[in-house]
C-alpha cells in the first residue's frame, strides 16, 4: 500500500478543514500519515485518526516561521521513510512548506491541483485551468511527489476509524534562514465566514467606489449571508484582501452566489463557479460572468441592489 | 543595499489565452507585458532601495520577446535588468524556474529579493520558498508591510484571519501582496530613460545550470462546462425575479 502524507495546519486548536479535506482524498490512495503543525492535544489527533491518519507526525514552531525548519526536518524524515506521495493545501503556510521543502529535495510541486492519482509511472494530477472551462492533466515521474490541492476539492468527512499513532517531528535550528514571528494579530470578523458561508454576496468593480461595497454588505446582512470581492476591487483597497474571492483568494462553495458589478474574469470564475446557485447582476451583457450564472440581471447595479435590499428589508 | 526584484512578462490577461499544439505550454506572443502583481514588488523595490541608498536589479527569465513589459519596469525606476532566456528552459517547471532565478540572482549579488506572490499565468506560489532555500536565505512571504532595520527585515505576513510580524536577518527573500504599496506610473521622463538602462540578456551555459524538468501536461480537455440560465434586461423591475429565485432556494 502507497504510503501518503498529508500536511495539516491547526486553527484554534483543532486541524483546519482544508486538511481534513485532504485526509478524505489521501486515504483512499493509501496508507496515511498526518503532518501535523501545531500545539497540538488528544482531540485533535483523535479528529485526525476519524479522518483516515493511521500515525500522526506533530511538529510545533512555536515562534518561528515554520517553512525553513519543518521543509528540513521533512527533508530528513522523508529520505528514512519514503513516503511516495505528499499532500499540501493551496494555502499559506502549505505553499510555503512545499516549495521550501521541494527546493531541499530537487523535486518539483504540483500545484493547484483538483485531483490526484498514483500511476503505475508517477503521479497524475488535474488542473482546473482557463477559469475552469478546461481540465489538464499532468503526471511527474520523479518522486516523491508532492502535489498542491486546491480548497474545496474534496469534502471533508469522518472515516470513522481509531486512535494514531503519533510520533513528534523535532524541529532542527536552520542558521541564517530562521525568521521569527514577533507578534500575530487576529481581525475581527462579524457575521457568516466567506469559506463556509450558505450564501455569499459579492462585490466587483462595476460599484464604481469603495462607497459602493456598502450596497453589497446591506444586501449580504439581509440574507445572513458573507461578503466577498474580485481581487481589482481588493487590489484597489476598497476592501481588506481576506475578502478575496478566486484563484489568488478564497474558493467558495455556497448554496448561492450572488456577484454584483463583477465581470466575471478567469482568476474570479475558479474561485466560485461551483456554487449551487448564481446571480449576477452586471450592465455589460457581454460580461463572461453570465456565461456561468443560473439568473442574469443586466441593469445597473447601483439602481437593482437598493430596490432588492428595499423589498427584502420590507419582508 | 542591493534590492533584486523577480518579474515576469506574461501575455495580457484581457485578451484568451491560448496552449500550444502537442506541448500545451501557454502561448507567449512577442508582445508580453509585466505581471501587475509584479508592479508592487517593484514599487516596494524602489522604495526601499532609494530609503538605503541602494540599486534595484530586475531578474526575469522567459521569452523576452520585446521586452516591454521589462520595460515597464525599468520605466518605474529600477536601475538595469537581466533576462534569462533559452530554448531549454521552455516548458519549465518551478523548481527549475528557481533555480534559473537563483544562480542569476547569486551572480548579481543582493541583500534583499523581492518577487510577487505568484504569478498570475502560472500561480503555482512557490517561486518565493524554493528562490529562498537555493540561495540558503529566510523566506517572508505574503508581505502587507516591508520594514528595513539595521540589517534585519521586519513584515507583516499575511495570515487567514490576520497577520503576524515576522522578522529576520538580511539578507532575505520577501514576496509581496497587492496593496503592500500603490506603484507608481511610468513618468514620460522614465519612460524615455529605461530605453538606455543595460538589459543582460543570459543563457543557461552563462549561468551554468543544468535543468530538468520532470513533470509535463499529458492533456487538455473540456469540464464539465455549467450552463447559462435565464439573462433578463434589467426594466426596473429586474429585482423581482431575484426575490423569487431567492424563494424557491429558501434563502429567504
């Protein structure tokens, strides 16, 4: 049996959703060993164990940026136990650690990928490409492989098996490229969290002003719903880049998707095109974004939101 | 200081982008213009060179077709660029793409390299890490905020629900965010002056490396494409038959 590992963040104190993601795909290609960066508890590992880890490697940085000293400490633990296969997400600290660690081994990273698949030559994964019209395949044959997946490719669900094994991976001083975190600082949120919400509102560059976003976070306040953007409009500093939805962003998956003022350009298209339901309303008939949406209004958004939120607040 | 920021000229997203026939690499026309993500880490690069009395290097390795977008940059104020071009390196992987970068980079000299997160025709977001580990320096990524010291770099590392301040000893690799500065335009002035700035043009034996890359798209096909539904002309009316979709899914 393959033997696949999968790196898993913690946030607040219990593995990210994104890695449990990826437990769901991992332990169907194999036998599987978490990679597990974080303070680290009992609950925690058992939540692993129910998603499909046989062992767990517990790594914590504590206050050092973790890429430089856990790619080594992998680097060093790979070459003595051969995993064939490595999951990361498309994610901050996953990116980083790949690419680090990848860069040590001389192997290349497979990244954004939508599925993946051990052949009997390497590895084959897929690639949502051109906003996610078009699907390429690609296969790397030098080992270990390790393979960057996209949020939301595959959903996370309990396996209902028991305990691991957990192992502590030691995390070795790495001279000149250690770098320190000196302080974190957590934003305040209000409201449905844009990766997890049931509805989402989004907000493009056809409001015309940062002014405009305010039409977006009404409508999304009467739906109970979370607000998201294009990266021209978080690019413009209209709103804070955790708002970013698309390929440099956040993948959404909503029940509904609403898209004001937004055209509808690759790089926003592969980050919600699978949601259930979605609206756009855009003045451009020609905006791709109609391609792709189940109803299309095109009007001005600055004339259709107000009388929507209107004959919502008087429901 | 000695600033080294990586670009990359990429085909104008406005217009579709195309594969190759048998390769599936991407098209790459003669005319090719600088990555807009890269625009920031050459503004960061020229702030902070001018601010620590030091050079901006600009280190690019692709096609160079024309070269305009590296002369957008230079326009923006960096001081001379090197390009990295062979037939060799089409078609290639991260890694060997950082490793080309990193021997450039390392036959230059620097105290800081900035490059962008990723880039926006291959957004693999790896560069930055692999570029660090090659020439043995830390990595600070997805910087909001760059902060020279007396020879320490000090950021704030964006985060999922935040950001931390992350600092190190030059010199570093730090990639960069959209927003961490607003770039500047061209200047008519800087745009007549890039004309003369040296651009290196280097080959793979001028830096030594030798590459492989191991991994290949076998094939394109078509997804599973979601079909249009109902586009309707807004009369002011439109709004109705967003109430009544949102009935029918019971979000209201």
């Amino acid at each position: 049996m393959a033997s696949v590992w999968v790196f898993i963040e913690e946030i607040n104190e219990r593995p990210s959703v994104l890695g449990l993601e990826l437990l769901a795909k991992a332990r169907t290609v194999g036998d599987v060993t978490a990679v597990y960066l974080g303070t680290g508890s009992d609950e925690a590992f058992a939540v692993l164990g129910e998603h499909g880890a046989s062992s767990v490697l517990h790594a914590d940085s504590g206050d050092r940026l973790p890429s430089g000293p856990l790619a080594a400490a992998l680097a060093d633990r790979m070459a003595a136990e051969s995993p064939e296969l490595v999951l990361f997400g498309q994610a901050y600290t996953d990116r980083d650690v790949a690419g680090r660690l990848a860069a040590r081994l001389g192997v290349g990273v497979l990244a954004n990928a939508s599925d993946v698949r051990l052949t009997d030559e390497g590895v084959e994964t897929d690639h949502e490409i051109f906003g996610g019209s078009q699907t390429a395949t690609a296969s790397a044959s030098n080992g270990p492989f390790l393979v960057l997946i996209r949020p939301k490719s595959f959903a996370a669900e309990a396996a209902g098996k028991g305990a691991p094994s957990v192992d502590t991976l030691d995390l070795p001083d790495v001279g000149v490229s250690e770098a320190k975190i000196v302080e974190s600082h957590v934003e305040e949120r209000e409201g449905p969290q844009l990766g997890d919400a049931g509805v989402v509102v989004a907000g493009g560059r056809g409001l015309g002003s940062a002014e405009g976003y305010e039409l977006v976070e009404k409508l999304a306040k009467q739906l109970s719903a979370a607000t998201g953007a294009t990266r021209a409009i978080v690019d413009a500093g209209w709103v804070p880049y955790a708002k970013q939805v698309g390929q440099t962003g956040k993948t959404v998956k909503p029940d509904v998707y609403i898209a004001v003022g937004i055209s509808g350009a690759m790089q926003h298209l592969v980050g919600m095109k699978d949601a259930g339901t979605i609206i756009a309303i855009n003045k451009d008939p020609d905006a791709p974004i109609f391609s792709v949406a189940d109803l299309g209004i095109v009007g001005d958004v600055n004339k259709v939101l107000p009388q929507l939120i209107e004959a919502l607040e008087s429901r | 200081m000695k600033v080294v920021v990586c670009v990359k000229q990429i085909p104008d997203p406005a217009t579709p982008y195309t594969l190759e026939e048998g390769t599936h690499w991407l098209t790459r026309p003669d005319d090719q213009i600088l990555d807009d993500t890269d625009r920031y880490g050459v503004e960061m690069g020229l702030q902070l060179a001018q601010a620590n009395e030091g050079t901006l290097t600009l280190v690019s390795m692709g096609p160079a077709g024309n070269a305009q977008g590296i002369r957008q940059a230079l326009a923006m104020g960096a001081d001379k660029a090197i390009i990295i071009e062979d037939d060799a390196l089409r078609g290639s992987d991260a890694l060997t793409t950082s490793k080309v970068l990193a021997a450039a980079i390392e036959r230059e000299g620097f105290d800081l390299v900035i490059a962008g997160t990723e880039s926006t025709d291959g957004y693999s977001g790896v560069i930055p890490q692999m570029l660090a580990e090659h020439l043995d320096a830390p990595a600070l990524t997805y910087a909001k905020r760059v902060e020279i010291g007396d020879g320490t770099v000090t950021i704030d590392r964006q985060t999922d629900d935040g950001y931390d301040v992350v600092a190190t000893d030059l010199p570093a690799v730090v990639s960069v965010t959209a927003g961490v500065v607003e770039p500047r335009y061209p200047t008519f002035k800087g745009i007549m002056d890039a004309k003369k700035k040296p651009v290196e043009h280097l080959t793979l034996d001028d830096l030594g490396v030798e590459t492989s890359s191991d991994q290949k798209v076998t094939s394109i096909s078509d997804a599973a494409e979601r079909a249009a539904g109902q586009k309707i002309e807004d009369d002011g009316e439109a709004f109705q038959a967003i109430v009544s979709l949102l009935e029918e899914r019971k979000v209201i």
